[in-house]
C-alpha cells in the first residue's frame, strides 16, 4: 500500500529541537511506550546524548491511524550541526518531504537556509513547523514574517508546536499525511533501492539501510550491489521500528534494512543501488554528491603494533560514517598510522572519540593541514601532504598552494566582521550582490591553508551562527611557504611541524611556544621549546625544572653542608638535562588547533 507510505525527516539549524520533536512524534504514535521513553530516543551514541547534538542520522518507522487509515510514517532525524551537513544530504535523498523547524526565540538561521536549499534541491516538500512557541522569549509574528519570505508560503501553513510540551504534534502528524506526497514509484519493476546508511554489527556483520524506489525485496532474494559488483543473498530484510523489524517482504516506498552477511567493510558503499541479480535494474539512483574534507589529520596508535586493528576500526567506523577519507602513511616520530580526511575540526574530534569509545583505541592527533604541489629545480614536480614530505629549500624552485572560492551568506549587519576575517585569512573579496534586503552574498578567493585550523569557528563566532559558508577548489598558485618545526632540547618533533605561510610564520610559532608551555608537565629538568625555521629561531619559552627540596632534612647548621647538598642537586639537574626526555601528552598536539587569535 504505497499510498500509505510517508518518508520524511527533520531539518533545522544546531539546537532548534529536532530530536526532541521526533521524540514526541514516537511518543504521540505509540511507537515507545512510556516505560521505555528517554530524551533524545534516537541518538544512540553515548557521544550524542552527552553533547546534546545529533551526529548520525536515524531511521524509525511510525504507525499513525487517520481518517479510519493507518498509515507508515518513515521519519529520518537528522543533524544541524554544520560539520554534518552530508549526513543531511543522504537523509534527504531517502525522503519526499521534510519538516522545517526553526527555534521561536532565534528566528531562521545559516544552517536552516543551507539545509533548506539542500530539501529544494531534492523536490521535497516543504512543512514550515516553529518550534519551542512556550518559551519565554517567544517572537512567533516575527518569525513567522521570516519564513513566509524564506518560502513564500501562506502565514496559516506554518505549524506552531513546542517538542518539550507536545503541543501541536497532532497538527504535525495530519500535515505529514496531507501535505506530503505519497513515494512514486513502480512495484512492478526491477528493483531500484538507495543504500542510504550502514552500521556494524558484531554479531550480523553490516546492516544496510535503504530505501526502495522501485520494485520489491523479499528474504532469500539474491542481490547484487551495483556499485561493487559483488552478489549476496537476503539473509533478512524488514523495517525500522524500535529495533530491526523483520518482514518477508519490503515493497516500493519503504524504507527497510537487509542483512547479508557481509563482513567485509568495503564491500557496502553509502550511496550504492541494490537491484536483484536475475532481473536487474539498469539505471543506478542518483544518490548525493562526493564528499569534500576540508581538513585532513595524520591519526597515528600509540603502539605502532596496533596499527592493523586500528586499520579494522577504520573501516568499521568509516562503514558508520561514510564522510570519512583515510589513507595509510608514516611518520618519523609515530610509525604507520593514517593520512585521514574530515568535514571540519568537530567532525575530527568525534572521530577521535568513537574510536576511544566504540572501539578502545588510543590514538594521536598530528597537526591539520592541506597538499601542496613543490616544483624543484631538477624540473620535477611532487605533491607535499605533510610536513615531513617538505624538500629541501636549496633544491626548490617554486611551491604552490591550493586556493578555493568561498560563497558566504550573511545578514548585512555582520559584512564588517567576516571582512576583517577572511581578509586577515589572506583573502580576497571578489564579489557582493545582495539576494534580498537581509542577506547578502560575499564571495572570496582565499587559501586552503587557512581555512583549515579555526576558520570556521571563528566565522561561527563573528556572525553568532548566522552565516552559511560553501567553498570549492579552483586552483594552485605560487605562495611562499615555510616549514615550521617544533624543537623540544633540540629535538624536532615532527608531529608538531607544520607549512605555514611566511608572513605568518613568527607569530604562529610564539603562539605555540607558549601553548605548549602551559600543557607540558614540568620535569626534573629544564626543558626548552623552540619555534624554528630551517636554523633560524623564531621563538622560544622555557620550562623551567621542578626542584626537589633537598635541604629539608637539614635542621639549622651549618650553611656549608645545605649548599653541598644544591651544587650535588645542580649536578644531577645538569645531567638529568643531558639524557632526559620530554613526554608529550596528547593535548599537545590538539592544541595547535585551537590556537586562538
């Protein structure tokens, strides 16, 4: 009965209640008792629960009786968080409308609009919700006036509700049947389904969450998966409900998961078409677009005879989240580990989180950068991805890096302060138009290189969230770059190095110097940190030793004996200094990144 059938999911700017708002959906539907509710139902992750933001996207089925007929409403939830944004565009690629929620005391914000755009792109249909309308400082005419421009809607389709309380769930509900199209599709023939999500499970191996367009899947089936190539039989399928539903069938329209055995992370790629093997689809479904790191991190294990099992971690987390890009590589100074590429320093942070929560490891952080291209004087041409992979000055002609073109929309009130951003960034401002009297479009060519520590955040900051920002690749061009080293007693540590632009150089070092004077422990020893490039120090801080109290024992006497007792200590210290060495805890390497300006 497709008829029957709803996808949808909820859309919304960081923290404007949507997991909230589809914990009471499930509660109103019945879909959890009351003995099982507890805030935020969907996220699963211990992770989610405790940030209060939602990382993955998530999938449950509703049954909701209207008009004497029962429908199955599939709600996806979604994140807002910026750094998530891909997570969005795959949720939405499973609905045919989505629930536009913006928060009554903070109006339509950056992430509403992008995730907006990203719903319009998809042809879904749009249900304007404002949510938290209890809340104090409550401006609904206002807001409402917003999303009427925002859409160009009528004032009296927009729903007023508030997650915390329930009200206007019920009017959510019979919008979500009324106004959102049932999924076109055709039962009859070959089957057509998006792989939309993956998980790992340890005892069924992977979990693939699809949706279908066309056709039908049913258990024991022999599928093959388009992308890969390779065939498996339906161990199970079914649908989403509190937990895996199984069902003997999954028709057009639904949103289900089949277990196949497959315990090989590869094999299932996020975005791929399932079709059946004896009668297969010939067209793929368009999924979503590639995804673009913005920053790239070397992830090292402490013990490098971790290195395979955290190269299985890897690929189960990357099954999980399929914005993650990883390469192996090698460092001096950490062995083998892993060139990884992430969406934005939140996304970094998590990753590194799962893999101490979900799989027990403990891994280090290097410093973020970008690639780079050096042309040497020989005429050959190499890529730079770190560091350590830097030539030689006297041998290099030219090195060029990556410069991208920055869209940013904003409120007119904020243009003076991303200017001075993106302009202290080493940008340039190419273009302003004005898209209404409220927002404006500022476009920039700046440097990957800047891009990539705190621009973001900063950008966050400077506007209090009201700023969308998109960027793509455009070209290398020649800059004059340095490689920064870390020198703790005169030993590099080459996971603190960094490429950095000369003009900035100087400063970046004093900066870190004292950063990683604050998070090193002391010792029993003097420990200098130096900022250098190629023999030049650009900065410097000390550590100076901890000192033992080694006359306490003396009880008045001779001042003789206390100071044979201090010149026996400055020797040891001396020596100490000599063979001594500095253990580097693993804020240190994070701290480079939150370096603030």
């Amino acid at each position: 009965m497709m008829k029957n059938i709803r996808n949808f999911c909820i859309i919304a700017h960081i923290d404007h209640g949507k997991s909230t708002l589809a914990d009471r959906l499930l509660e109103f539907t019945k879909t959890i008792s009351d003995r099982d509710m507890q805030a935020q139902f969907l996220d699963d992750m211990d992770l989610e629960r405790e940030k209060g933001i939602t990382i993955k996207s998530h999938a449950i089925q509703m049954s909701y009786e209207w008009k004497g007929t029962t429908y199955k409403l599939n709600l996806i939830d979604t994140p807002g968080h910026v750094d998530f944004s891909y997570e969005v565009s795959r949720a939405l690629a499973a609905c045919e409308g989505a629930l536009l929620l913006v928060d009554a005391s903070q109006g339509i914000q950056a992430q509403t609009i992008s995730n907006l755009y990203l719903a319009l792109d998809n042809d879904l249909e749009i249900i304007p919700v404002i949510n938290k309308i209890d809340m104090e400082g409550a401006m609904i005419p206002e807001v409402t006036d917003q999303i009427v421009e925002l859409i160009g809607c009528k004032p009296e389709d927009i729903i007023l509700a508030s997650g915390k309380s329930g009200i206007g769930i019920e009017e959510v509900l019979t919008a979500v049947i009324d106004r959102i199209p049932a999924p076109k599709g055709k039962p009859e023939e070959p089957l057509q389904a998006l792989i939309f999500d993956s998980v790992f499970n340890s005892f069924r191996g992977i979990i693939a969450y699809f949706r279908i367009f066309n056709g039908s899947i049913k258990k024991n089936d022999h599928v093959q998966f388009v992308h890969s190539g390779n065939d498996y039989y339906a161990d199970e399928v079914g649908v989403l409900k509190m937990g895996l539903s199984p069902q003997n069938e999954v028709s057009t329209g639904d949103v289900g998961y089949i277990i196949t055995g497959i315990k090989n992370a590869k094999e299932v790629k996020v975005g791929d078409t399932i079709t059946l093997l004896k009668n297969p689809s010939q067209e793929t479904v368009k999924g979503f677009e590639e995804v673009k790191p913005m920053v790239f991190a070397g992830i090292f294990p402490v013990e490098t005879d971790d290195f395979e099992e955290l190269r299985e971690c890897m690929e189960k987390l990357q099954l999980n989240d399929a914005s993650l890009t990883f390469e192996p590589e090698t460092s001096q100074a950490l062995g083998f580990g892993f060139r990884c590429g992430f969406l934005g320093m939140l996304h970094m942070e998590i990753i590194q989180e799962r893999l101490e929560r979900e799989f027990n490891q403990t891994v280090i952080t290097t410093v973020p950068n970008v690639s780079f291209i050096a042309h040497l004087n020989s005429g050959e041409t190499i890529i730079v991805n770190n560091p350590t992979e830097m030539p030689d000055p006297t041998k290099l002609k030219s090195f060029e890096e990556p410069f991208i073109r920055a869209q940013i929309i904003t409120s007119p009130d904020y243009i003076g302060n991303i200017m001075s951003l993106c302009l202290g960034k080493r940008g340039m401002l190419i273009n302003q138009t004005y898209l209404t009297p409220t927002r404006v479009e500022l476009t920039f060519e700046m440097p990957l290189t800047e891009i990539v520590f705190d621009f973001y955040d900063k950008l966050k900051s400077s506007t209090r969230g009201y700023a969308s920002f998109d960027y793509y690749p455009i070209d290398y061009r020649e800059s004059d770059i340095v490689k920064m080293d870390i020198l703790l007693n005169s030993e590099k540590v080459d996971a603190l190095s960094a490429l950095i632009h000369r003009s900035r150089s100087q400063d970046f070092g004093r900066k870190l110097c004292s950063k990683l004077k604050e998070l090193l422990p002391r010792q029993q020893f003097l420990i200098a940190i130096q900022a250098a490039i190629g023999a030049k120090i650009v900065a410097r801080e000390n550590i100076s030793a901890m000192r033992k109290d080694v006359t306490a024992k003396c009880y008045g006497g001779d001042i003789s004996r206390k100071r044979k007792l201090l010149e026996k200590q400055k020797e040891g210290k001396k020596r100490m200094r000599q063979i001594g060495s500095v253990d580097i805890p693993q804020e240190a390497f994070l701290a480079v990144l939150k370096l603030d300006e």
